[in-house]
C-alpha cells in the first residue's frame, strides 16, 4: 500500500495527489485538519496502518525531515530519510532514521528486494 500522512490541508494534499500522482494507487491521504494533530503526533501515521489493515510495525515511513523521522518512531513505523528532500544525511541520521536513500530505487533494498 501507498499512502501519503502531510501537514498540509487535507482538501489540498488530496488535490495534489490527484493531480501528480494519478496513477500512483495512494490508498490513503491524511493532511492538517481541525481533528488531526500536525506531524510529529503519530495519529495520521497510525490511522493510515489502522485503515489500511496493518501494523506500524509492518510499515516504513518515508520522509526528507526530522519531522518525519519523528513522526515514523512516534508510530513505531521503520524511518526512510531521503537525500532528495529539505535535510541533509547527517541531519537525518541525527534525528534517527533507521535508513537512508539516495534515490527512489534504493527503496527495494530497504524492503529486502533485489534491484531489476
């Protein structure tokens, strides 16, 4: 599963997705609103898994800040920084992400895959 947990308003980050990613399958869209807590709090993190049927345990957090690796501990979900983003690696590694990406592919060794 896909899905996307943001600070943005949720009625934006849905256009958003809709509009950029069309085709990407997002299961799931969590954004800023009056009854969601902004990032770091775990509740859009945890309501994704909850939605979606899984674990945070089972899930991997992807994020290019602090604020996300924090929110991926907060959720007990697996913490991805990637380079491509606002944060340096150092400072991502400071704030604890259990892996780091360079580019999108890197993505299948962290779920244990062999790269095509």
């Amino acid at each position: 599963y896909l899905a996307v947990n943001t600070n943005k308003e949720e009625d934006i980050a849905r256009k958003v997705v809709e509009r950029f990613f069309p085709y990407w399958g997002f299961s799931w869209v969590v954004g800023s609103s009056a009854l969601m807590p902004k990032k770091p709090d775990q509740s859009g993190a945890r309501m994704i898994a909850n939605k979606l049927g899984v674990l945070p345990e089972e899930c991997i957090y992807i994020g290019d800040s602090e604020v996300d690796i924090m929110t991926a501990k907060n959720a007990n979900m697996h913490s991805v920084g990637v380079l491509w983003g606002f944060r340096t690696e150092n400072e991502l590694i400071q704030a604890g992400a259990q892996s780091i990406i360079r580019r999108p592919l890197e993505l299948l060794s962290v779920l244990g895959l062999e790269r095509i």
